[in-house]
C-alpha cells in the first residue's frame, strides 16, 4: 500500500509539473499572439489615416467626384437599410 501510495504521489507531482509547464506555454504564446495583434493594428491604424488623407486631398481637388461618390454611397447605404428593414 506505502508503494502506491508512493506511486500516486509521484504520479501527482510529474502531472503538477507538467500542467504547470503548459500553463507557461499558453501564457508565451498568448502573450506573441497579443503583441503580433497589437503591432499589425498599429499599422493598419497608420494605413487608414494615410488613405484616409490622401481621400481628403482628392475631394479638395475633384470635389464633384467626391460629392457623387458621397450620393451613391448614400443612396446604395439608404436601399439596403430600406431592405433590411422590410423582411
């Protein structure tokens, strides 16, 4: 019975251990997978500005262009709102 009893106590510890070391591994790989998340964010925050801008620079020169372009989206924006709201 001490043998089992041995046995199980080991059998205990090597599970602890390698639980443990689990944990350890998700925390690393969370912890890459939440900086690659933060670094690619930053960037396309940086992308959208930049074509966000280069937008307000063509409308200010073509600003013909932009108010079309503004109507039909709106248009196209106001018929599927219409749409969802009738099924």
């Amino acid at each position: 019975m001490e043998k089992t009893m041995a046995d199980l106590k080991a059998k205990e510890k090597e599970i602890k251990e390698a639980l443990q070391k689990e944990r350890e591994q998700l925390k690393e790989t969370y912890n890459d997978i939440l900086s690659r998340l933060k670094t690619e964010g930053e960037k396309l925050q940086g992308d959208i500005q930049k074509e966000y801008k280069n937008a307000r620079k063509y409308v200010e020169k073509n600003p013909e262009t932009g108010l079309g372009v503004a109507l039909a989206g709106g248009l196209l924006i106001g018929f599927a709102i219409a749409k969802l709201l009738r099924k």
